[in-house]
C-alpha cells in the first residue's frame, strides 16, 4: 500500500515542482506568438493549376518557378474553403523548398496590402508525421518496459516540460542561466531516479554521483571560459538571440546551458549502472568492505567508459559537428584558422567537458556506492552467526531493493 502511494506522490510533486519553477521564472517572459503578417492555415492541396517558368537573363541559369494551386482549409473557422494561392521558387536563393504537388499538406500565408491580400506556401506541414512516430515510441516503450516503461515515458515528458517551461522561460526573461541550468539538472535526475527506480539507497547512490559529475563539468566549463576567451557568437542564431529581450541573454552562459543539458542524460546513465552494478557485488559478499566495493566499481567503470565516451562524441557529431565542420573546412583554407574558429571551439569543448563530466561521475559514484553499502549493516547478512536468521535479512534486502520491478 506504501509504495502504490509513493509513485503517484512522486510524480504529482514533481509536477508541482515543475509549475512552481514556470511561475518563479514566467515574470518578464512576455514573447508573444504572433504574425506580423497575416493568417496562417492549415491546408491540403486538391490541384495544380499553372506552372509558370520565367528566366530573367536569357543566357543565364537563373530561373524563378511559380506554382498556381488550389487548396482546401483542413481546420479552423473556414475549414473546408478552397484557397488559391502560389509557391514561389527562386534558384538564386540560398534556400528552397521542395516543390508542392497534388495531395501535400502545407501551411499558407496571408499577406496583405492595402485592401488585397493574397496567399503563398509557407512551409509543407511535418508535425503530423513526426507525432504519429511519436505516439509508436511511446506505445513501443509501454509495450516492451510495461510498468517501468510508462514511468520512463512520465520522466521524459516532465523532463522536456522542465526544459521548455523552466530553463527557456529563465533565459529569455534574463534571469541567471548559471543557476538555473544547475537547478533543472537537479530536477531532472532526483525527478528521473525517483519515479523510474524508487526512493532506495541506490537511487541516493544515482544521484549523488550524477550530481558530482554535472558540477565538475559546470567547474571545467566555467574554467575554460577564462583560457578560451568565447564571445557566445557561435552561429547566425546567436545573433538574433542576442536582440532579445534587450540584450539580456547571456550567450556565454548559454554554451555552459547547452553543455550540461546536453551531456547530464550520459551522466546519469553511467552513474545509475556503477549504482545498480556495486549494489549487485555488495549483496553476493560476505562482510563487502569499502576497498572491495570501489575496487569492483572501478572495475566495471573501465568497461562502461569506452562506449559511454564514443556514444556522447558521435552524438555531437552526427548533430551538429559534422555540419560545423563541412561549412568551415570548406571555407577556410587554413588549418590553423580552422581549429581556432569559436563555433567548432565551442562543439569540441562540449565533447570534452561532456566525456569528463562521464569520467569523473564513474569513481565519485563507485566510492559513494562503496561507502554507503559497506556501512550498512543489512550487506553484513551472510557473516552473523545465525544461519537462518541470515537468509531470512538477506531475502528481505534483496525485496526491499527489488520490489520497484514488481
């Protein structure tokens, strides 16, 4: 009855956690989500009606295609009204769309002048696709962890929700990116143990260690900080990030965010298995001391780090890097220039702080871990004197630490 009340009180506090840090960051957070310009729709194209090719300069390749379509409004007020409007594509233009056919789904503009308005193809409607895939993940992480598996998808979703209705709302009312990027990544990993394995030594073990990881990449950032001299100009973004708010945004700090948020998901993946792996060595031995414990998480921590490390740098790769690289190579025809630039500085320095902040959580958790399950009596069961007595204290450990997979 105990633990059918922990979980739902779990979660519930951590939903008020997450509404009180959305209200304690909200004041000064008035973007607005608005059109400068006009309506935007939701449609479906029924027919093509004209094609219309026209090429400025004779002799050149320079051509601006414009398609003539009609499309019929899938929601809103005027759904099913039939629209006519265009697609325009400019070769010259360093980005185009594909263009439109019969049957895709878009988005149309409205644009105005005077009393006329007219509409245009704004972009091909993705967000339906990508929920439908959405929805898969989520029944295909219930179906295959069940129990475990709902309580994963409620961590996840409230740790988007902590980045999206905490962290952002901080940074663009100008509030300390420093601190509140600490504090979301402590919400996130008390918030993600709790629910997911329960309130057990173990889970303690998790957080302590992942907590002492993230603050050595916290303490590593801020240092380099001083030697690299970054400026936070990192890509055309960072520009127009800058003019938000006043100029309140802190891009530095925003390298320190993006940091940490983007290595603590690793961290705390290493440091609950060092948990979980230590604490399957201290209940098979007899009297487990302090140097026995760590000696094996060390152990164990020397086969998680090589494949830990290259998850975390081809993850940086594949999602940023590589395209970093490939723009700045093919611009800069000089080496020393290339590996001096502050966009790849900054995209290396989050795979190194990131692979410390792994490195250094591997002992600080196989020490906690070895400190907290060497002290505690109920890992001495299989010395006492009475037999019996042992197995019956050794089952009800091994329960007490099981019973969140039940």
């Amino acid at each position: 009855m105990k633990k059918k009340i922990i979980y739902p009180a779990s979660v519930a506090l951590a939903v008020i956690l997450l509404v009180l840090g959305y209200l304690a960051v909200r004041d000064g957070y008035d973007i607005e989500y608005g059109d400068a310009v006009g309506e935007y729709l939701r449609t479906k194209i029924t027919k093509i009606t004209k094609v219309d090719e026209y090429k400025p300069y004779d002799e050149s390749t320079y051509t601006v295609t414009t398609y003539y379509f009609d499309a019929e409004v899938k929601s809103g007020e005027r759904a099913g009204d039939i629209i006519h409007a265009t697609q325009v594509i400019d070769s010259s233009a360093m980005y185009n769309s594909n263009p439109v056919s019969e049957g895709d789904k878009v988005i149309l503009c409205q644009s105005k002048k005077g009393d006329e308005s007219s509409w245009a193809f704004a972009e091909f409607i993705r967000s339906d696709a990508i929920i439908v895939l959405g929805v898969l993940f989520c029944i295909a992480i219930i179906a295959f962890g069940r129990l475990k598996g709902l309580k994963t998808l409620i961590t996840l979703i409230l740790t988007i929700g902590s980045v999206f209705f905490v962290l952002i709302p901080a940074i663009l009312s100008g509030r300390n990116i420093y601190f509140w990027t600490i504090v979301v990544c402590l919400y996130i990993t008390v918030m993600t143990l709790v629910i997911v394995n329960g309130i057990s030594y173990m889970s303690l073990v998790g957080m302590l260690g992942c907590m002492g990881g993230v603050l050595i990449s916290a303490a590593i950032t801020l240092v380099m900080d001083l030697f690299l001299k970054l400026t936070g100009y990192t890509d055309e973004c960072t520009i127009y990030i800058k003019g938000i708010n006043n100029g309140a945004i802190n891009l530095k700090a925003l390298v320190f965010a993006g940091i940490l948020i983007g290595s603590i998901g690793a961290v705390m993946d290493v440091a609950v298995n060092i948990a979980a792996s230590v604490h399957e060595v201290a209940t098979k031995v007899e009297k487990p001391s302090f140097r026995e414990l760590y000696k094996s998480g060390l152990t164990i921590s020397r086969d998680i780090i090589g494949t830990m490390s290259n998850t975390l740098i081809l993850a940086y790769i594949g999602s940023s890097l590589c395209s970093v690289l490939l723009i700045i190579y093919s611009n800069s025809f000089s080496m020393l220039n290339l590996f001096n630039r502050e966009n790849l500085i900054v995209e290396l320095l989050k795979i190194l702080v990131g692979s410390f902040g792994i490195l250094s959580a591997l002992p600080i958790t196989s020490a906690i871990a070895a400190l907290f399950y060497s002290k505690l009596e109920r890992f001495s069961a299989p010395g006492r004197d009475n037999a019996e007595s042992d197995q019956d204290d050794y089952s009800q450990m091994l329960e007490e630490f099981n019973e969140n997979e039940k």
